[in-house]
C-alpha cells in the first residue's frame, strides 16, 4: 500500500561517510560483518540496491552531491578543484524554505567557502591540503592515500581519523539533544559527515583481532590473471604498487577496513539512540550514504577510483517511520545526485532548478500511477596519477566502462551484465554479441561527455592554482580545521 505524505514538514538528519564499500554491512548479505545499527535503520527504512556516485573521488562526488549535479558541470574534477560559490545547493534551497541548516563534520570544501549554504556550521572539517602532491611534485607515501603504503601499513591501534568522527558524533549528538522537546520548532536539516572507514586501515584491536581470525584472503593475484586484467586497470595497479601487496598484508589490511566500518556503526548507533531518546523520531528522516565505495580486495583491487561495483557503488539507506515502508529493498538504480531533488520534496520545500539529479521520492511513498523511473547511472572520474579521464554508463543490467587513454585501441572499454555477472569478473567487451548494445552505450556516452576538454579545463585550473596559491602564498586567511595529527597510535608493524 502507498504510504500518505505526511503533511509536517520532517527533520532531517543526513549521514555521509567516506569510503564505505555497498557490500560491507549485514543488511547487504554480508555474514561476516558486524553493523547492528545500519541493519537496524535498514529494517526500519528502505535500502537502495544498487545506489552509485557521480565520481568514485571524494571531493567531486560531494560536491556533486550538494549540487546535484555531474563533475563536469560544476568543473569540480579532483580532490584539488574548488566548487564556486555561486553555484546554489541543497543546502541553500532548504535554508530558503525556512529549515535551519547545519553541518557538523565532513563534506570536504576546498577553498575559503565552508558553508556552501548550510546555515551553521558546528563542527569544522578535518583538514585539507589546498595544493596536493601532484601539483607540488612531491613524492608522499602517505597511508591515507592510494598507493600500497595504505595496505602495507594496515593493523591495528587508533587514528586521528577516528578520534575525530568521535568528535563529529558527539556534537551531532550535541545539537540533537538541544532540540529536545521542540515538535514545533523550526524544522532542521542536519547533515553529518563521517571520514571512517577511509583509510589509514588502522582500527580498535578488539575490532582487528575478530576479523582477523574470520576473513580468509588468497592471492588473487597470478600470472594469469594480470595478463588478463584489461591494461587500464593492470596500469592502475602498477602505479599504485597493487602487485608488490602481499596476501598477508592484504589479511591484516581486510580486517583493518572491517573493524573501521564496525567503528563507524557504533557512532552511528550513538546518533540513532540520540535521536530516539531527544527527538521526534516519529518525524525525523534518517538518510545514510557514502561519497563512494572502496574495493576492499574485492578482484583483488583497493581503494577508490574505479567503476566497479566496489567502487562506484555506495549505501543508501532511508528511514522514515510512517512515511515510508519498513524493511523494504528498492532495486531502482539511483545516484547521489538524485538525494537533493529528493530531500527537497520530503521538506515540501519546491525544487532545484537547472540540476541532472531527479527525485526519487515517488519510489519512496510508492505513488501510484507514477511514471517509470529511468534505469540508468552515469558516473566519471578524471584521472590521477598519470590515468586519463574514465567515465561509467550503467542501463538496466548493462555496465560499459571506458577508458579514453585506450580511445585507439579496441580494448577501449569494459562490458559487464551485472544480473549474469554481479562480481564483474567476465568482461563482454571483445564478444561479437554484444557489439550492439556496446556501441549503443559507447554513443550515448560521446553526446554527454568530453574527456579533451575535461583534460583542457584542468590544465587551466592547474596554471591559475599555482598562481594564486603557490607555495607558501595565500590570499585569504586559511578556513578552520582540525588537525588530529598528533594522536595516533599504532603498533609496531605500523611505523610511518
């Protein structure tokens, strides 16, 4: 049965994570994993199987997040690249619509506007190089990075990185707790951002020594499967020193990234009993997503920046008690981009003008007579490290993936039938079968998608940051971070 649309406008309350790989939670299938709370908002709300991100990359995924739209649209390709101000997001919109606006944590601006929007901000991010390595030319073997360092160096102990979604939890906790007793206050939307289970793969021991001793790891790397691997994805591997990862470190890294979803889960479950206990749970919205995905060894992979389903793919879960159905799956293909337009309908608060995203609300209260909701995703990614721009388009069951570094050669692409295949481990790029449907897929992407002038356009953006922000030279004074450097503690496999 439809549910009715309630007519008080609801709180909202939007948790944003940061690499959390789709598969990686109970209520996904996996029997390994420990995440009550998410299993328990996913009982209580509805899960989107698959949801996916604009871009496979931090900063350009957020910002298309808050926008709703695509990387090229609003220019922001990389981790480096500052979203204009001028550009409205979601968070305007509501702000508008009389809703009180905050963000506490992470969401990962670049540049003097930390806001964007929002209407508070009660809790600063964590902080942000503003030239990164590749500009500067530096060489740094960090374990927050995409290199084998990350993997290498995994274990057991505690980051800065957790003693600050700590911090994050408990002013989110905080500012929920102060709206105690107010049904008829003002209506908020408070969006709270997470950088677990992001790397370094350092987690609680009590965390690494369960999952230690449940993961079983093989090498997934042989001669074989390299040869076999298409070149885009072995040249990846090679520049990131996938090959030189042992199975050993690649156990303990396993159980690293576990623990560090567990970790988050628990500050996730303080915010949910918060809620119960503070707020009107009965309207409250509760949305739970991830920038983008990690491959957590999955085809032997790690990290970001891949098309694959590890990768691009993320969590989203939406609970809403009496506005949306319990405990239900929604096997609709929906993007980060389409929250916003969604967010704005559940407020009653009009909508985003201009923008690629497309509410999904009508899948949410399963209106009757609606029109079919379009199967389609489409995600890209600039290049790091040397790779040149990639981009993603999913219809139906069908994934091609390109690479424009191989534009001439005829293993330019990836095909996978996700139903057939959902580990994407048999590429029906070089199967005569399917040339139809890949060069239908392979057209559709040439109309909306410009890999010269994405490469031209950063380039440019490249000159001017050098210009304005070289080294040791700032115009404005820095925006407020946290810098939780100096608390880590590993142990004695992990010396950085």
């Amino acid at each position: 049965m439809p549910i009715t649309k309630t007519l008080l406008r609801p709180n909202i309350i939007i948790i944003m994570s940061d690499q959390h790989n789709p598969h990686v939670m109970g209520c996904a299938g996996n029997n390994i994993i420990l995440t009550p709370n998410l299993d328990a908002l996913a009982k209580k709300g509805m899960q989107f199987s698959p949801a996916y991100c604009p871009s496979p990359l931090c900063v350009p995924s957020r910002m298309s997040f808050m926008t709703s739209q695509y990387p090229s649209q609003i220019k922001v390709w990389t981790n480096e690249c500052a979203l204009a101000s001028d550009i409205p997001t979601m968070a305007h919109y509501l702000e508008a619509a009389g809703y009180e606006t905050v963000l506490c944590g992470r969401m990962h601006f670049v540049g003097p506007d930390q806001f964007h929007g929002f209407g508070k901000r009660i809790l600063a991010d964590v902080k942000n190089d503003l030239l990164s390595a590749d500009i500067l030319g530096q060489d740094r073997q960090r374990t927050n990075g995409q290199t084998k360092y990350a993997v290498q160096k995994a274990g057991y102990g505690r980051t800065g990185f957790s003693y600050y979604d700590q911090l994050v939890t408990n002013t989110a906790c905080g500012y929920l707790e102060n709206k105690a007793g107010g049904k008829d206050a003002k209506p908020f939307c408070l969006v709270i951002g997470m950088i677990l289970p992001h790397n370094p793969l350092i987690c609680k021991k009590e965390y690494f020594d369960y999952y230690y001793s449940r993961i079983a790891v093989n090498n997934y790397f042989t001669e074989k499967t390299v040869r076999e691997m298409h070149p885009a994805v072995r040249a990846w591997c090679e520049r990131r020193g996938v090959f030189d990862i042992s199975p050993e470190q690649a156990h303990r890294a396993l159980a690293a990234y576990y623990g560090l979803v567990t970790e988050l889960d628990d500050n996730i479950g303080k915010i949910m009993n918060t809620v119960d206990r503070s707020c009107d749970p009965e309207n409250t919205v509760i949305i739970y997503c991830s920038d983008h995905g990690d491959m957590a060894y999955e085809n032997g992979l790690w990290w970001k920046s891949y098309f694959f389903e590890g990768s691009a793919g993320v969590p989203l879960i939406i609970s809403g008690p009496g506005r949306f159905p319990a405990g239900k799956k929604i096997s609709s293909q929906v993007n980060l981009i389409d929250i916003g337009p969604t967010v704005l309908d559940m407020a009653q608060a009009g909508s985003m003008k201009n923008v690629a995203g497309k509410s999904f609300y009508r899948l949410l209260i399963e209106e009757e007579n609606a029109q079919p909701w379009a199967d389609e995703i489409f995600s890209e990614f600039p290049g790091l490290l040397g790779d040149l721009p990639s981009c993603m388009l999913k219809k139906k069951e069908w994934k091609l993936i390109y690479f424009h570094e191989f534009r001439a050669a005829e293993s330019s692409y990836l095909l996978f039938n996700l139903n057939d295949d959902p580990e994407e481990k048999n590429d029906l790029s070089g199967d005569p079968r399917y040339r139809t449907i890949a060069r239908d897929l392979l057209h559709d992407i040439k109309k909306r998608w410009s890999a010269e002038k994405i490469l031209q356009e950063l380039e440019k953006k490249k000159r001017d940051k050098i210009t304005v922000f070289g080294p040791e030279r700032y115009p404005h004074p820095l925006p407020e971070y946290i810098i939780p450097g100096d608390i880590n503690e590993f142990n004695d496999n992990q010396l950085l």
